[in-house]
C-alpha cells in the first residue's frame, strides 16, 4: 500500500496493515493494529468494517480515543491513533460524521517524538562555478575524472562522468576538515547534519553521510560523526573573524586579526 513502511517521528515503522517498534527498542513483531470497538486485532484494514455504524456512537469513541493519545496520523481520512503505546484504527468514513473532521481533530506529532528531521546543511552543488551556492561549510577545492562515458541517446548525446572529489569542510572552531570522496561529477552524493541544541546537539559536532554505489567500489559509504577531541571544549573560538586567502588562492580564517571568544582563551590556558 502507499503509506507501508513510513516511519512516524515518534520511531513507529507504520505500514498498511500492522506497524512496528524496532527503531525504539529493538523488537521486529509485526504488531496489528486493533479495533477499538472490539480491542480485536484487524487482519487488514483496507477489508475491515467496524461493526459499529452509528456516527454518533462512533464519534464518542474516536473524540474519547483522540484525548487520550500520546500520536495520531492521518492517512485518506483513517485515523491511527496511540493509545498507552498501543496503535488503534478508524475509518471515518460514516454518513453523519462533521466533514471538517480533520479540522477539528488534526494529526498529533508533537507529543511523545523521537525522530527529528535535520536540515540537510550541504549545498546542492559543489563546482567552483555556482557562486550562489552557499560554501560557508563546504567547499569544492577540486574534481579528478577517472571514468568518462559518452552515451547517445538518440538526438540526445551526453558525457558521463565520475572521479575524486577534493572537498573542505570548515568547523565552527576554523579547523579545516579535508575530504576525498568518489562519486559522480554531478553530485558527490554527500550530505552534512548538525543536532539542534534543542534536542542535546553542539555546533561543534557535524555528522557526514556518504551514500554508497554499486557502480563504484570506491565509493565507500557510511555516517561518519566529527567532534571534538575534549567534550569541554567551548562550541565556539572566535566572536569575531577575518579572512584572508591562502598563496593557493582560497580563502582562510586569519587567526592574526580575528577576535576569540573568553571561553575559547581560558580553555587553552587550561590546556596548557
């Protein structure tokens, strides 16, 4: 069905007929979901009918399941609904019932969320040429092309290829981080993350991940997290930063008329 396998922000595997909690602890049984009519388990909800047909009967049960549930997703007018870590199930497709159902009882993902979408902190393309791109994080130094394929397609004829991509990643602290990576010329098919604050995250700790390709083993993949050295190490060093260019032409943080935080300069005298 469409919506098998979609993963809820509060770490339920959700699919058309029964849902799963390995992602929250580890267990993979297939839970079914239940008819809070009966409490029976539904062996497939595209082929059940609840035995209750009453809409105001039925509305007294979803409006006393709603109040009670910790998540609520909404799916071409179903409802499931968690209930004391259990999934229930309604249609509400009954002649009788409001027809701003869903307005008046929206889908609940703020309570009980475990799984939090990160901003994507890359840019969409890397080459030099893309001045509008935002480079502030990471930075195309260089391509290699080891693989180029002309395909003709018909009136259509384009070259393809792929090589070592020569990228910078620039830490909140001025480090550089230098990375080799092999992929497409298109794209390195590489994407940055960074935890919010909010949820227990440090601006100084970046979480890279590489998708891999079958087509090339040198493609390695995997989420690779760079962080500090010392986890007392303040967040940030400077509170003010220059840059000049380097005798390679990029340009670089200058330590020499940059201004660095107190934190910074009492944690380097502890260092020393």
């Amino acid at each position: 069905m469409e919506n098998s396998n979609l993963l809820l922000k509060d770490g339920t595997i959700s699919a058309s007929d029964y849902y799963s909690n390995w992602v929250i602890n580890g267990d993979t049984t297939e839970h079914k979901y239940l008819d809070p009519f009966s409490n029976k388990e539904i062996e497939d909800p595209y082929d059940f009918k609840a035995n209750e047909q009453d809409p105001e009967k039925w509305l007294e049960k979803f409006k006393e399941l709603y109040s009670h549930a910790q998540y609520v997703y909404v799916y071409l007018g179903m409802y499931y609904l968690k209930v004391n870590h259990k999934w229930y199930w309604m249609e509400a497709n009954l002649e009788g019932l409001p027809d701003n159902l869903k307005q008046q009882y929206p889908p609940k993902e703020d309570q009980d969320v475990r799984m939090v979408e990160l901003e994507n902190l890359a840019p969409v393309w890397y080459h030099k040429g893309f001045k509008d791109r935002d480079t502030s994080l990471i930075k195309m130094v260089d391509y290699e092309s080891t693989y180029f394929e002309k395909v003709d397609q018909g009136l259509n004829q384009y070259g393809f290829s792929a090589g070592w991509w020569y990228l910078e990643v620039y830490m909140p602290l001025g480090d550089t981080l230098r990375i080799k990576r092999y992929s497409y010329f298109e794209d390195p098919e590489l994407k940055l993350y960074k935890v919010p604050k909010e949820y227990g995250g440090r601006e100084d700790v970046l979480f890279i991940v590489q998708k891999p390709e079958e087509l090339f083993p040198e493609q390695v993949g995997g989420m690779y997290a760079i962080r500090p050295r010392d986890p007392n190490q303040p967040q940030r060093r400077y509170k003010k930063i220059v840059y000049k260019t380097d005798p390679e032409g990029n340009e670089i943080i200058d330590p020499s008329r940059s201004i660095e935080t107190e934190e910074y300069k009492q944690w380097t005298r502890q260092k020393e």
